[in-house]
C-alpha cells in the first residue's frame, strides 16, 4: 500500500481500524453462503459518514475500488471481494439518531442492525416495516443497498418502501444529503429510491431516515400441513379475505422441515407428514386470533393446524420457517437463487423446478421455502459444485419463461448476472449502464456487480451527410 494511502485512511478510519492482516481480514472475505469469498488489499472501518467519504476519495485518488459491506448478510457475492478489491465496512456507523415518536420516523446509521433498530422502537409504540430471520447480523444500509424484502412485504412492501431520507457517499467523496427526509417532497429525482437496490455501486449509504409503522401488539400464528402448494395459496387467498391483520404468509416443504427437524431437533410439527406447510402471522391492536381462527375452519384439516397466541409458542412455530436457512447451510455450500413468480404461476413453478432439476441437474438436492404472499421462493439446490452454474441456469431461464424475476430480495451480485438480461431489456441495462457511468465514472464502487461496466460508445465527430 502507498505510503500516502495508508496514512490518510489511519486518519479516516483511526487505529485498530485499517486491517490488513490476513487473519483479521478473514471475515469480512466470505459470504453467508460460504460460495463466494475473496481476498481483500484491506478493510477500512470508518467511524462516521466523514471518514467513509474520505475513505472513498482517498481510494479513488489511488485508483483502489471498493467493495461496500454491511452486515455481510447477502447471498449472492455482491458485498465481498473478488478480485483484491478493498472492503469498506460500515459496521461501526451505528448510531440511531433523531427519532420522532409523533411521526414515527428514525434516522439510522448504516451500520445499525435491524435486531438494534427493533428494540430501540418497539418499547415507544413503533416498529419496523420490514423483519428477516437475519435480524440480528443485517445492517440498515445493507438492507437499504440490496432493498431488503423479509416476510413483512404482504403488507409493508420492501425496504425502499420505508425510506424518506438518504445520506451517502459518492464515487468522488462528495457527500449527498437527504435528510431528514419529507414524505412529500418533488424536488427532482427520487435519490433515495435509486440508490435503494443500487448494491453498493452508485454509493455509498451511510445514514438513512426511515418511516416506522405502529407497534401492534396482538399476534397470532397459526402452523397447517396442507396436500400441495395449490392448496397452500386457496387457503391464503381465503385468510387474506377475512383476516386484515394478516402480516405474514410463509411456505416451506417436507424436504426441509425434516433439515430443520434434523438440525435444529425440532419435534415433528403434526402427527403425519404433509406435502407443504403454510405459516402465517397476523397482527392488530387487538386479538386477531378469532379472525384468524374463523378464517382457517372451513379448510384447514383440525388434525394438521396449530394456532399459538404467547409469543414463546408464536416463536416456537416461526422456528419451523426461520431456521431453514441454518439447516440448508450446516448440510454443504448451496447455491440460493431468490425468485419471484407471478401469484398465479407460483404454484406450477413449485412443480416445474423440481422436474426441471431432476431431468437437468440429477446429483442436486433442491430445498424450498419462501413468501407465499409476494410470490417470492427461495429456491436451495444442495450437492452442486460452487462453481457448477449448471442448476443455477436450468432454475432462471424456468423463471423467466414464467414471466418471473430472477432476484426478489437479495439482488444480482455477482452470481446472478450472467443471467440479467432473462429479465431486464437492453434498453434497461443501456440505462442502468448510463447511471452508473455518470455516478462513478472510474468504476470504483463495487466493480463487476449486477453487470460489467462496458466503455461508452463511440459517437462520431464527423457531421453526417445530409440529402445523400
């Protein structure tokens, strides 16, 4: 590193947080999928949204790209390095800051955890809108720069859905403010909605003002066994109907509840196994139990549904659903690919993916779950290579001839840009291409996520020849 370099990002980030020992950079090089890792020319730490813009125009200067990192939750290789890249970390930006109980409103830092953010306004009658199993390692900027969906998005949306404000850094270590941020404001381009889903390739977030929604304290969630998907979504389709409060619709099969049983010694939910499971949670400032209750009489089996009111049995039936994700993880490195179906095709693709994997990938092990009520699965294929990319095609291109994205929630990264053009025009990426060329002209936030960044084209200087 040049010397140059090395004192002005000490004094950016201060001691003990400019890391480039091979050991104390290790965790910040591998993802949660453990598939895709890196090795980083160092990690800086900044403490404040000051010392991240002159980390970011230092590394410009010095011609070093960044790879912005949160909570290092995603999924897709989009917040680690990939070829000696630096790693900036946003970790230590956890200050929670101007919070308005009246209008329900929080800035936070980018490195403040969602578990963090929770408990900080729960206890004053607010809540977040969006909740992940990942809650306690997810930052707020990570969610923010990968648009985070969760199992709120049935009635909450995405994360861009919450934000009001932003403060970032951009390629050139000029800060862009946003804030406090008005939920009424035309003055131009939407930023904030831009950079939210922008993975860290336009800049980098540091603070972001956030809409709260009420606290409602009243839950219930009911567990069923039910015969097939198709069965799964009627069902849905009849709660959403007669229970307003409902926040949450989840999925998953027998495949991996018997991972979950296995790994996290869980008992059998029912006395018999079922085809699929459907969980869902609703919400209200009184009990919505009986609604719900009254919603499931007429079709679900007494024998394959358990309802639960207290949190310790609500937690118990949540662990079912939250815990796939550590049990898929503790059998091997899978290859996870979030999608979303068009709600009336959800249910064929559940069919069809397992038939396309069996006839093009045999050796694979395909583990599903996901959010019944967005259309948004999860689809999990265990015993692949890292680098077979095999799986990954035959379960995409199926996608995208069912008029589905190929990315709900965690976005392209690297793992899924191969693909980008199943379902984004080129018209899209030209455009996607134009903004990130005008934002960060040399390529130094992120480079090589969610698309290469070609060379411009050549406009000729030569006049044309009119009347020819």
């Amino acid at each position: 590193m040049h010397p140059e370099l090395r004192s002005r990002l000490l004094a950016a980030c201060g001691p003990g947080h400019l890391l480039d020992d091979p050991d104390l950079r290790a965790s910040y090089e591998t993802d949660w999928t453990r598939r895709f890792t890196g090795p980083a020319a160092f990690v800086a730490r900044p403490p404040d949204t000051a010392g991240v813009a002159a980390v970011v125009a230092a590394c410009r200067e010095f011609g070093v790209p960044l790879v912005p990192q949160g909570g290092n939750t995603g999924l897709v290789g989009g917040s680690i390095p990939r070829a000696g890249e630096a790693v900036l970390s946003l970790r230590r930006l956890d200050r929670i800051e101007d919070f308005d109980p009246v209008a329900g409103e929080v800035t936070a830092g980018a490195g403040v955890t969602l578990q963090a953010l929770q408990e900080f306004v729960r206890p004053h009658g607010w809540d977040v809108g969006v909740d992940l199993a990942s809650r306690a390692s997810a930052t707020i900027g990570g969610m923010v720069a990968t648009n985070a969906g969760g199992v709120r998005v049935i009635r909450y949306g995405p994360m861009r859905h919450q934000v009001i404000g932003i403060e970032a850094v951009l390629a050139d270590g000029a800060i862009l403010a946003r804030l406090p941020g008005l939920l009424k404001d035309n003055s131009g381009y939407d930023l904030p909605g831009l950079l939210a889903g922008s993975e860290g390739t336009l800049a980098v977030v540091t603070r972001v003002r956030l809409r709260l929604i009420p606290a409602r304290p009243a839950r219930a969630v009911a567990l069923l066994g039910l015969p097939s998907l198709a069965a799964a979504l009627e069902l849905l389709r009849a709660v959403r109907r007669q229970a307003p409060g409902l926040e949450a619709a989840e999925v998953f099969f027998p495949e991996g509840l018997e991972l979950v049983q296995r790994h996290a010694g869980l008992p059998p939910p029912f006395p018999r196994p079922h085809a699929c499971y459907l969980l869902v949670e609703c919400a209200g400032a009184h009990d919505p139990a009986p609604a719900l209750a009254a919603a499931l009489e007429s079709a679900a089996d007494p024998d394959a549904a358990l309802l639960a009111v207290s949190r310790p049995e609500r937690d118990r039936l949540w662990a079912y659903r939250e815990r796939h994700t550590e049990a898929i993880s503790a059998e091997g490195i899978p290859h996870k690919l979030d999608v979303t179906l068009p709600a009336a095709r959800l249910g064929d693709f559940e069919s069809l993916v397992r038939a396309r994997l069996a006839e093009t990938s045999p050796h694979v092990r395909p583990v599903l779950f996901g959010h019944a009520g967005d259309g948004n699965l999860h689809v999990n294929i265990l015993g692949a290579d890292p680098d077979d990319e095999s799986p990954d095609d035959a379960v995409l291109r199926l996608v995208a001839s069912l008029g589905g994205s190929i990315s709900a929630e965690h976005g392209i990264g690297i793992a899924k840009k191969r693909w980008l053009n199943l379902t984004r025009s080129p018209a899209d990426i030209q455009a996607m291409r134009a903004i990130k060329r005008a934002l960060d002209p040399a390529g130094i936030l992120n480079p090589g996520v969610i698309f290469d960044l070609e060379p411009p084209p050549v406009v000729s200087s030569t006049p044309p020849v009119r009347g020819a």
